[in-house]
C-alpha cells in the first residue's frame, strides 16, 4: 500500500512564500513521477508540476519561474518551492504519484494553500 504524506500548506499574504512537501511510504517502484496538483472551488484538479525520477520537471504556465519542484529520491519526498504568490494560487494542492500504469496512480490528503491579497 502507497501513501502520501503532504505538509506546509498555510495562510500567506500575496508576494510571499511556501514550501510544500510530501513524503511517500510504501512499495514504490525506483522510476516515477511525483508531482503537485491544485483544485480551486468550482474548478477541475490541473497540474502544477512534476518531476521524474531522474530530474526531468513539467511546469504549468501560470507558476513557471515563480515554482520550483525537487525531490529526494532517498526519502521519497517531494518539494514545492512557491514563492511570488499570488491570491489566484489559492487551492487545495494534492501530491501525485505513478508510474507505469494508470493503476499505478497515488494521491496525498491534499493541503490547504491560501494567499491574501
């Protein structure tokens, strides 16, 4: 069983700065993808970022150059690097991770992240 343990989320004024991280236990295969998604009220789940195992990263427009995504592979964690916030940011923000399959497809609790104008 595979689970996701996401932390760091809060309340912070626009302009400022979070740091998201999840922390995955459990039987993981070596080669995924971990990554970060968000769902506003009355909008669908989008991606925010994500990374493989070995670097590679994905950014949605609206966070490029103001989020960075990393990961440590020898504790299975990810990070979320938000800085330059903005009250759009505002979400429910979910850890991801999969491989292979759809079947491999694991999600996190999910954590509050709210930006004040």
């Amino acid at each position: 069983q595979v689970q996701l343990v996401e932390s760091g989320g809060g309340l912070v004024q626009a302009g400022g700065s979070l740091r998201l991280s999840c922390v995955a236990s459990g039987s993981i295969s070596r080669f995924n993808t971990m990554g970060w998604y968000r769902q506003a009220p009355g909008n669908q789940r989008e991606l925010v970022a994500q990374i493989g195992t070995l670097g590679s990263t994905n950014y949605a427009d609206s966070v490029k150059g103001r989020f960075t995504i990393s990961r440590d592979n020898a504790k299975n964690t990810v990070y979320l690097q938000m800085n330059s916030l903005k009250p759009e940011d505002t979400a429910v923000y979910y850890c991801n991770l999969n491989w292979g399959t759809s079947r491999y497809n694991y999600w996190g609790q999910g954590t509050q992240v709210t930006v004040s104008s």
